[in-house]
C-alpha cells in the first residue's frame, strides 16, 4: 500500500554528508511515497546542498540553510526545523544512514496512536564501538536517566538517541518560552527536552539497530561531550 505521511515532517541535521544524503533519500523515496523532508545544514562546505537540490522523487525536501547563522549545533538545527515545521508530527533522524530509514514506518504508526513521544530504543550497535565510546556511552546514560530522575521528569528508555518523533505544537509552544534552556550547540535534543518539559508525556518506543557508519565522519567531539555533561547539572 501507497505510504502517504503529508501529515509528517522528517527533520534531518546535517554537517558535511555528501556521500550518504543522496542514499538516504532514494531510501526515504522508496519507504515512503509522499512525505516532507527538512534537511536543517550547518553550512556544511562540500556537496551536501547541490544534492539535496537537486534530488528528484516524490517527497517534498527542504534545504534549511544555516550557514549564516550566529549559533550553529546539532540542537539548534533540529530546533530550527521544528520551528519551521508545517505539519502535526516530526521526527528526527541522523543524515549518515545509521538510523535505518525502514523504521520511519513504525515511528509513524505508533506516533499516530494518540502518543506525544516515540523514542528510537538501540537494541544492538553494529561494528565495533571502542571500549572507551561504550564506557562513555554506558556513563552518559545513567547520569542522564539520573538527572530525569532526581528532576521527576518523563524519560524514554534511549535518552541519548537521536532518533525519535513527536508533535510539532508541543514543542513549538514549549520553544516559544524555553529555548535558551535547551544546550543549543550540543548533541542531546532529546535529552533536553526531557529535562525542561514539565508535564506528562504519552510515550512509547521504537526498537531499532544502530548501523556503522559507513560515509563520511562522525562530528563528535570533546566539546559535545563536556556540554552534555554539563548540562546534566543546568538548571531547567
Ligand atoms: N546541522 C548540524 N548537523 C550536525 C552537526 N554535527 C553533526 N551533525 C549531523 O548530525 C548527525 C549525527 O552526527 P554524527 O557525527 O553522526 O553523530 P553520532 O551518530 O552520534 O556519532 P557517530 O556514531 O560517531 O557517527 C549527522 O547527520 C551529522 O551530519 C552540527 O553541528 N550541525
Ligand atoms: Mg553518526
């Protein structure tokens, strides 16, 4: 049956991925027939912004310029495109291909099942992570799900993921009184808003694989790190 998601924006950031953004919207193209796409870009310096011009398919791809902005950050993008986000429900993804497109599909169906949050769960990474990445992964979980905790805010069962859906209003109004509370150069959107929405959320989950990454780099970096950790301790 023909998937028709007009009611759904995909939010995708991105930062210098010329090799996987063509692939990653063929793969959309193929999931789904019609859809909305915003690619929220940094400026990213090589070809990222030519392809996404110039694809050619059945959804409906915005190319969200960034470049000339004063902020710039992986949160601040997603934010950005929320804000100018058109449609009920949204989800985010990542641009280099390791949230598998094919999920979209069931973040859509249970979003639409009367849910405020469906959260991506990585129930297996592929390749090899380095015992260092995993420890710090391990670490920056729990101190994370403790920071909810001890705040008695909502939590999902990944909150470092970056793949995940939810309704556009609830974070338009949340974002009209609260973005200077969210870690706007760091990594972690769905962390903070965990940590800033004050009442209950319907949520449910995804299972997803989280593949290697194949194209490209990964943009992590100490300073991402550091700002995650400290937003742990911000006040929201
Ligand atoms: N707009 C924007 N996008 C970014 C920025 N940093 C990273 N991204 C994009 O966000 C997505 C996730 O970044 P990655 O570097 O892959 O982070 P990750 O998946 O947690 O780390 P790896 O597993 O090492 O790849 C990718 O699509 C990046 O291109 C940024 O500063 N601005
Ligand atoms: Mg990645």
């Amino acid at each position: 049956m023909e998937k028709i998601y007009t009611d759904l924006t995909i939010i995708i950031p991105t930062l210098n991925e010329e090799e996987s953004i063509p692939i990653i919207l063929q793969k959309i193209d193929e999931c789904v027939s019609k859809t909305n796409i915003i690619i929220a870009d940094d400026g990213s310096t090589d070809k990222t912004k030519e392809l996404v011009e110039s694809f050619d398919g059945g959804i409906n791809v915005l190319f969200l310029d960034r470049k000339k902005k004063k902020i710039h950050g992986l949160t601040i993008s997603v934010l950005d495109a929320i804000k100018n986000c058109r449609t009920p429900m949204f989800l985010v993804m990542d641009g280099d291909l390791q949230h598998p497109p094919d999920k979209i599909v069931n973040f859509y169906d249970v979003l639409k099942k009367d849910f405020d949050l469906v959260g991506g769960r990585r129930i297996k990474v592929l390749g090899k992570w380095p015992l260092q990445r995993r420890l710090m992964s391990i670490i920056a979980s729990l101190a994370g799900r403790t920071s909810l905790f001890i705040r008695r805010r909502n939590r999902v069962k990944d909150i470092l993921s970056g793949f995940f859906a939810s309704k556009t209003e609830l974070w338009q109004k949340l974002l009209e009184e609260k973005e200077d509370e969210f870690t706007l150069e760091g990594y972690k959107v769905l962390f903070d808003f965990l940590k800033i929405y004050p009442s209950k959320l319907k949520i449910n989950h995804v299972d997803y694989v989280f593949g290697i990454r194949d194209y490209g780099e990964s943009k992590i970096s100490g300073k991402v790190i550091w700002l995650y950790f400290k937003s742990l301790f911000k006040k929201a």
